[in-house]
C-alpha cells in the first residue's frame, strides 16, 4: 500500500489491553551465547561485526536472495554502510520522540537504533527479549519487576539510571495527552530499588499483558534533556522542537536534511559487550524518496540494502535475478502480523443484524484481494480475531474458525440473507420491512493501493450478492475522523497487530463495550458501536488468566461470539512490517531458514543489526 509506515498498531495503540502472560516468566539464560560471540568480536577489533558480523569473502552464504544469489558487494565508504528505507517520506523536522509525527528513528516503536526499550519483542516466537532490562519476572497480575543492564550510557557518555526510567513513564502524568499517558491507567505505580524497576500492576484491571507491551514499546528518553523540555513548554511534551537526539543505542543522528537521515555508529555503545560486538555497518543511512515506486526501483538495483514498504510483486526481483529475499521463501513471504478489518457500524439498519454481517463475511472473495490487492502476501483469512502462525498461532483453534465461521460463499451469503427474512425488490436489492441493504458506502485513505484494490473487490462481491454498495476514498484525515466519530457505513481500517496484549487487545479493539461513547464523539476503539451485554466480562475473564490455558479457554469464548455477532471481520493478513532485503552488499539477513532473528525493525528486530556479514569485503 502506498501509505509508508506499518500498520501494526492503531490510532489507540497507546490504549494497550492485555493478553496475559504465564504466571512468572523470564529470559532465557543468554550468558553463553553473548560470552561466545563476544569473544569472536574480540578477534575483529574495533570494526565492529560482532555475534557473527564483519565480513565474508564466499563460500555459502546465509541469508541472501530467494534464489540463493548474493552480489559482490559495493566499493568505497558505501561497502561499510547500510541503506535502508521505507520509514521517512518528507524532509524531517523534529526529532522529538513524543511529538505527534516525530521523525524517523525517533518515532516511536520503530527500530532502536538511537532510542532503545527495556525489552524487545519476537513477532515469531511472542517472547520478551533483554533490551535495557536483562531479565524481568511477571508475579501473576500483581507486580512485573526488571532488572537493568550493567554499565548502560548514554551517546555522550553521561550514565543512565533508573531515574531516566521512571522519569520517562512519570511524563504521562506530566503531560497527559501524551500516549504514555495510558500506562497509568495500566500501573499504579513504578519504583526503583537500585537497578531493579518494580511496576505495581493495577489492581482492579489486572492488564499485567498491556503493562508488558508498552515496556517493550516505549523508548526510554534522558531525564536531563527532558526535564529541560517540559520546563521551555510548561509541561506539553508534544509542542517541543528539537533537532538533536541523545540515546543509549548503537547509532547517533549524524546528518538531516532534506534529502536523507544519516546515523554514525556510537563506538562507546554500551551493548557491545551484551550483543557480542559493535554492528559491522559504519553508518545507517535512509534516503528520503517521494514515492514507493522510487525506493522501489533503488532497492531492485541494490542501492538499497532493507526495506519496509509495499513492493508489487516482489517475486519478480529474484526471479528476474536480483539478489533479493523475504523471511520466507514462499507465499506469503512475510509473517502475519496485523490484520486490516472491514468495520461495520452496527448502528446502521440493516448493517445492526448479525445475519446480515455473516452474509457480508461469506460474500467477500478473499482469495481474490490476497492475489491481487496484496500481491500474494497474505495467507488464507480465517474466521478469527487470532492471527495464525507466528506468536498468536496458539490461541487459535482453527476448526472452530472454520466450523462455525464464514468463507467466500456467495450462494451461501444470500441464502443467509433469504433465511433472514431478506427479498429482493426490482432494483436487484435485498430489503425487508421497508430497509434496504444500502446504498452504502466502503471507505478507506486514497492512495492506500492496496487497500483501495481490496474494497473495490468486496464492493464488486456485495453488488454481487444484492447489496448496494460502491467505493469511496477520502484523504486519510477525513477517514480517520468519520471512522472514530462513527459517520460510515462500512471501512477498511486497523486495529491492534501483533504484541505482547494480543490477541487479547485485538478482541477489545474491535469489540469492547467499556466507555462506548455515542456518534459524533472520538472513539479509539469498537468504532462499529456494537453492543452486547457478554463481552466486557469475557474481556475481565481472559484478562484475568492465570496461566496460558486459562487464557486459552477464555480467548475461545471471545471467538465464538465474535462468530456469532460477526462485528467486523478480516479481510486479508499483512505483515507487521515489510522486511524486504538485497544482498548485493550485505548477507547473513535473517530468514526462516537463518532464524537468528525475526523479521522485524524494532523490538527484537535490532538483533540482525549485529549479525549482517559485509560480502566480499
């Protein structure tokens, strides 16, 4: 799509929900491996490399293009730096992390380059990595606590505490209409005993899963350059104009500027030791194009090493020979982890039956968008707010999903409808007492390509079937609006991707009944308005799961009746994150194959960071 960053969380992703986690959970032990590849990095000296960086002159090389080609690497200065793009699309001007557009790598949950977190998230396996924090204990939905790294600076060398911690999330109550905000609704309180941070979980909403996800979300910023912040702007964070930008992580912002954003590698980084070595990369660079199509084409040519943006038909690259690849080899190349919604506003007649939005559900043709909206980059949509595969693949039961849910069926749509007590009129389409399905109108940003594509499938399916229904596509700030305000009648839009709180937060996304509000006002989450008198305690019950079967059981309750009700429904699986490499210059990216890391920019997605092998160098 031609929209440019990741649609793995929505507008109310900082209203985090919670899929719990075990009772008490930890890291793995991780004392070897860094000891071992640290002492491999202590034979490539300062050139950085580390955890299996540095260079490779040949031989089989990991992590290269789909079709096991590799370039002969670039010359000059350019060999020792990687070019990424696919995060910035106008010349940046604030690099103030709690603004409202912030630019890249100071925006939030990007990839940790300058800022970092106190854990890291694996889309694939779902586990809590070590960030700034080496470990942390979940004490059932009591207390999470977590344990600082040792010997952690900042860029210029000055120490980071746990002052810097508890500072960054005490700026939700500083500035309340910063996101962060939303932690306080989460926690009741943070404190700091030496270089241990105890988090007191809230305890009438026992959310200990949102806690998790926004430690492994939120960047920890400089008390010292923050404190001096909200002094210049009377405590509103969001106003504040900054050029410059002082992290603990393994690059600084060298050079911005109109045409691109440059990060120096921190020759001090503190994680060296942690991650076995500095990266073997000089410099990051990320060129700032106008369009998709032309990062497209600089990435096909190599000039570009990683990417994070739509690609059509990416195949096309390895196959006409270039050096490019994906996580996996095969359709659909990523792994899922977010799922765009065809929301229904519920308050609508006609659209406020549930038969009449099973009918819908069974008349998509998903396979249809999944070829040629998204370029065969999405798996067969299954009747499930679980995204399968991946992390939440265990809180999904397929046969269910498929017994009792919905396929592309479009005999079985209008029957649905007929049932209903649904007849068609001269017109071609469906009323009963007087209401007619439609005219309605399916809404999605301009310009968003393939989403525009997938909704001009399922207004051709809906015509199909009787129901009246045709395109519209406004910009994305009058989208937005009408979507929260609940002035539509049907939207291609987001709801949470994959976290630590999903599926959990996902359910709740689409179907929470706690603080409904009426049309016309903002709502961050249920923008259909549907009600139902079940759901808010099936959402206290999986919140308040002991352990992963508990949880289990209770996110099956939540399905059935998001079957039954059908509120909204999927209409294709996307990526978290594109993660598109060409190893022209770069090898040993992360693959299913070479599983060292996920597929991902931020969370646990800076761990290839370390690993890439410069070739022939």
């Amino acid at each position: 799509m031609t929209h440019r960053g990741t649609l793995g969380s929505s507008p109310s992703s900082s209203r985090l929900l919670p899929q719990l986690p075990s009772t008490r959970r930890g890291f793995l032990a991780v004392t070897g491996a860094v000891g071992g590849a640290a002492a491999l990095a202590a034979c490539g000296g300062a050139t950085g490399g580390g955890a299996g960086g540095g260079s490779d002159d040949g031989g089989d090389l990991q992590g290269v293009g789909n079709n096991g080609k590799a370039g002969s690497g670039r010359k000059g200065d350019a060999a020792d730096q990687l070019y990424i793009a696919g995060f910035q699309w106008s010349p940046p001007t604030n690099f103030n992390t709690f603004a409202g557009a912030p630019a890249w790598p100071a925006s939030g949950n990007v990839a940790q380059y300058v800022y970092e977190t106190l854990l890291r998230f694996d889309i694939v396996t779902g586990e809590l990595l070590p960030g700034l924090a080496k470990e942390y204990k979940a004490e059932g939905t009591d207390s999470v606590s977590l344990t600082l790294q040792d010997g952690i600076t900042w860029s210029d060398g000055t120490e980071f505490t746990a002052d810097d911690v508890l500072y960054t999330f005490e700026l939700g109550k500083i500035d309340p209409s910063l996101g962060i905000a939303s932690f306080w609704i989460e926690a009741d309180e943070m404190t700091a005993d030496g270089n241990t941070i105890n988090v007191a979980i809230n305890k009438d909403r026992k959310n200990v899963g949102s806690v998790l996800t926004q430690l492994a979300q939120q960047f920890i910023v400089p008390k010292a350059v923050f404190e001096k912040a909200a002094e210049e702007t009377g405590n509103k964070l969001a106003t504040w104009e900054t050029t410059e930008l002082l992290g603990t992580g393994p690059f600084t912002l060298e050079v911005a500027d109109q045409t691109q954003i440059i990060l120096a590698r921190n020759e001090s980084y503190w994680g060296k030791d942690f991650y076995g070595g500095l990266p073997p990369m000089t410099k990051i660079i990320h060129p700032i194009f106008k369009s998709n199509e032309d990062g497209n084409l600089k990435f096909q040519n190599g000039e570009l090493d990683v990417i994070q943006q739509f690609v059509p038909q990416l195949w096309k690259m390895w196959e006409g020979g270039k050096p490019v690849g994906t996580y996996l080899q095969d359709k659909p190349y990523f792994t899922p982890g977010s799922m765009p919604m065809l929301l229904i506003n519920t308050t609508k007649p006609g659209l406020d039956d549930p038969a009449v939005r099973k009918a819908l559900a069974h008349a998509v043709d998903y396979g249809s968008i999944a070829e040629t909206a998204m370029s065969g980059y999405s798996a067969e949509v299954q009747a499930s707010l679980v995204i399968p595969g991946g992390a939440e693949d265990a809180f999904l039961d397929a046969e269910k999903a498929k017994a009792d849910g919905w396929s592309f069926d479009a005999a079985k749509a209008e029957q649905l409808l007929q049932d209903a007590g649904y007849a068609k009129g001269s017109d071609g389409f469906y009323a009963k007492d007087g209401v007619k399905l439609g005219p309605w109108k399916l809404i999605t940003p301009q310009g968003w390509t393939d989403w525009n594509a997938a909704l001009e499938i399922v207004a051709k399916n809906l015509q199909a079937i009787g129901v009246d229904a045709a395109t519209n596509f406004p910009q994305q700030a009058q989208v937005t609006t009408s979507i929260q305000n609940g002035d539509f009648d049907l939207a291609c839009w987001y709801v949470a991707g994959t976290n630590p709180s999903t599926p959990w937060q996902r359910f709740s996304d689409v179907m929470s009944n706690v603080d409904m509000v009426e049309l016309g006002q903002t709502a961050y989450r249920n923008y259909g308005r549907w009600e139902n008198g079940e759901v808010n305690d099936l959402l206290q019950a999986a919140a308040a799961a002991a352990d992963d079967a508990a949880k289990k059981e209770a996110i099956g309750a939540l399905d059935d009746l998001y079957r039954k009700e059908v509120p909204a429904f999927p209409l294709m699986y996307r990526p978290d994150e594109f993660f598109e490499f060409n190893a022209t210059n770069w090898s040993n990216f992360p693959t299913e194959e070479n599983d060292y890391a996920p597929p991902m920019f931020r969370g646990a997605g800076n761990g290839w960071i370390f690993k890439l092998k410069k070739i022939g160098g």
